[in-house]
C-alpha cells in the first residue's frame, strides 16, 4: 500500500468520496429528441459506474427544453425525466461511487447539431429531418459565433422563469438519487454569457459592473441551494478565463469564488473558455494539465476547495495535483471514454489497491490471483 493522495477519501458535508477521482460531465447527445436517457445512457454510465471513481458526474442536464444544446441532450424539466434518471443515480451509487450531475442553460449556444454532425446552428434542412430549430436566449442579443443564431436578450420574466426552472430540476435531481450536483456556469452557456462582459451588454441590474454580471450566477445558486439537501455537496464549474481581451479573468473567478462560498457552494470546477469558441472543439497544443493553476489559485486566493480538470490522463501527474495541494478532486474526461476503468488502473500504477480490493470481487478476486502467481518464485 503506498499513500497516494489521489486514493485518500473526501468528506464533504454528509458525503464521503472513496478517492479524488471524477469521471468528468460529457454529453452524450444521445437521447431521441425527448431528453429521456436510453439504453446507451445505461450502458455508458454503466460502464463508467465500474470504472473505480470517487465520483461519475453525468452529461449536463437541461433544465428547460430551450436550454439544451441540441435536440439530443438529457433533460430534467419534468417529472418522468427524473424517475428515468433514477436506476443511472442507483448504478453510479451502488458500484461505490458518489452518482453526481450537472445542471445546464445552453443559452446562445443552443440549437445546433451534434458535434459529429458539424455542431453548427440548426436550419431549414435540420427542420425538414424533424429537428427544427429554436428560439435562444442570453444576457444580451449577440450571436456566439458569427452566422449562429441571434439569442433574445432575457426580459425579467425570462430570468425569473429560469431561475425557478433551476430551482425545480434540482428537486428533481435530489429526488432521483443523485447526491452531488454541479451547476455549469461555463463554456459560454447561459450563466456565462451573464458573466462575460463580451457577452453581456446589458445595462439593467443584470449587467454593467462585475457585481452586476455576477448577479444571475448567484441568483441562480441562491435558487439550487435553496432545493438541494442541506447534507448533500454543491460545486459550480466556472470558465475561470474567457482567454480573450477584455473577458472574463481570474481575477473575476476568485471574486466569483468567493461570493459563491458564502452562499453554500462547496467547491469550484476550474475549466476555462469556450464563449464564443466551439468549447470542445477548438484544435490547440496544450500541456498536461493546463488548467490546474486555475484551481490551485482559486482555492488559494478564495479559501474554497477545488476540482482541477483539462488533459489531466497520467495517474502521476493527478496524484501530484492533490498531493501538492494545487485542488481537492481531479476530473477526467476524455481519458475516461478512452479508458472507462482509468482509477481503478491508477490504483494500480500508484500502488494504491495492491489486492485488487477495489475492483468488483468477480474479477478482483481472479487478478489478485494472477498478480500472486506472477510474483510467485519459479518452481
Ligand atoms: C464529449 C464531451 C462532452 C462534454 N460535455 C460536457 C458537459 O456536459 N458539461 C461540462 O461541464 N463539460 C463538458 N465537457 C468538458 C469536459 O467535462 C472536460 O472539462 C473537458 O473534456 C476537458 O477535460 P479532458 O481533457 O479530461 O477531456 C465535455 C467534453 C467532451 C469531450
């Protein structure tokens, strides 16, 4: 046994995380068209579920139909979405891993196609196929790319409206089984288009000054605190840079951070960019890791611990993120759709589960067997 930080447990309020490990949100875009999951949502999770994690956040949620991405996005604005999300909450729970989601505005970035399919705003073509597009909203009438569709600009009642939208998905969420919740304030999404003052140009209450821009982020918490159980984790994944002249900082971040933790958030989920880009699609070199200083900075600088993600894939390299106390949880993403038992074969390069104890004991069992005889003194 060594004593790899990555493989400490986490308590926060009523929760404990068996490791620092997250399987990362990523949309599917799998459901139909009625942001119910299916069969590959269950074989996904699933397979995640076994993967060893302290934790499995699912794709981001839509809390409105108008605030998903694309047509194929979950959904969680009713009643029979949250009973169908139940057995996904009950798979991550009962393989030992704390069963997590996210709740998500797409904003000015919804309505378009899937990423596979061009990820580009939907039109008359995608509506002669069924999938017609949508009215958007955002903090102020600008498109996100040039030529996607131009969002409306959101009157009080829209935001009162969503607010309470927020508020409602996530008694949903706590009533379908999940026991973490994360609400997605970045990647140019709704929340975000509020907080970026290249986005937001609106000079009512809702915009203006940093306070001003920082106004519906918090509402919003204020609203999802306000239903999720007292006993139960809170994080908010920021874009903690816009990475674009005269956007949103770090700076920003750690004021946001702050305001955050004093309304009951637990944690900060560091990623960054993605306002007017393609979020995840944007083709750059970049190092392992690149987005850690960002969490190291914030739990510095606000006091609040932090979830570290972006090109995180060696189990060395997490490790060292705890270990040297740069953020609280390391996230994976796409390293877990290429490996979805990533921390279970993390444990194993850090010495952390030399007996297997952490895999189901129908293959534990076997590969701590074949482990010994490999060890065992040729005869
Ligand atoms: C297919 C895919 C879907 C994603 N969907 C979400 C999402 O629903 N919510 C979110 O906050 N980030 C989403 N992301 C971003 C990831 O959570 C993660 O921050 C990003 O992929 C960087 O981490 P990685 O380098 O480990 O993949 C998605 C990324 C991918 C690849």
């Amino acid at each position: 046994m060594t004593d790899a930080a990555l493989f400490t447990p986490l308590t926060i309020r009523g929760v404990t995380f068996r490791n620092r490990v997250m399987v990362s949100p990523m949309q599917q875009y799998m459901a139909e068209r009625d942001g119910l999951p299916n069969a590959f949502h269950a074989q996904h999770y699933g397979r995640q579920a076994i993967g060893g994690a302290g934790t499995v956040m699912t794709e981001a949620l839509g809390v409105t139909p108008e605030g998903r991405v694309t047509w194929h996005d979950l959904g969680i604005w009713t009643d029979e979405q949250a009973e169908t999300l139940k057995p996904i909450a009950e798979t991550l729970g009962a393989a030992g891993a704390v069963p997590a989601t996210q709740l998500i505005h797409a904003g000015r970035k919804g309505s378009v196609g899937r990423p596979w399919e061009g990820y580009n705003p939907l039109s008359e073509a995608d509506a002669a196929r069924g999938f017609p597009p949508w009215p958007t909203l955002a903090a102020s009438a600008a498109p996100a790319n040039p030529g996607w569709h131009e969002p409306r600009a959101m009157d009080e009642d829209d935001i009162a409206r969503t607010i309470d939208a927020y508020h409602a998905a996530t008694r949903r969420a706590a009533r379908a089984g999940f026991r973490f919740l994360e609400i997605h304030a970045a990647h140019g999404y709704l929340i975000h288009s509020f907080l970026s003052p290249l986005s937001n140009r609106r000079e009512d209450r809702w915009g203006g000054d940093r306070a001003g821009r920082m106004r519906f982020l918090l509402a919003v918490t204020e609203a999802v605190r306000a239903a999720w159980p007292g006993d139960l984790p809170l994080s908010v994944r920021l874009s903690c840079i816009d990475d674009q002249p005269e956007g949103w900082t770090l700076e920003d971040s750690v004021a946001a951070a702050c305001a955050l933790k004093a309304l009951g958030v637990d944690l900060v989920d560091c990623s960054s960019g993605g306002l007017g880009e393609r979020t995840t699609t944007r083709m750059i070199r970049r190092p392992e890791g690149y987005q850690v200083p960002f969490a190291e900075r914030i739990r510095e600088a606000a006091g609040v611990p932090t979830i570290a993600v972006g090109l995180i894939t060696t189990p060395a390299f997490a490790d060292a993120v705890i270990r040297e106390g740069r953020a609280d949880i390391v996230a994976i993403g796409r390293e877990a759709l290429f490996n979805p038992h990533w921390a279970l074969h993390a444990a194993q390069a850090l010495g952390a589960d030399p007996g297997f104890s952490d895999w189901h004991p129908s293959w534990g069992w076997w590969l701590e067997k074949r482990a010994r005889a490999a060890r065992a003194p040729a005869q």
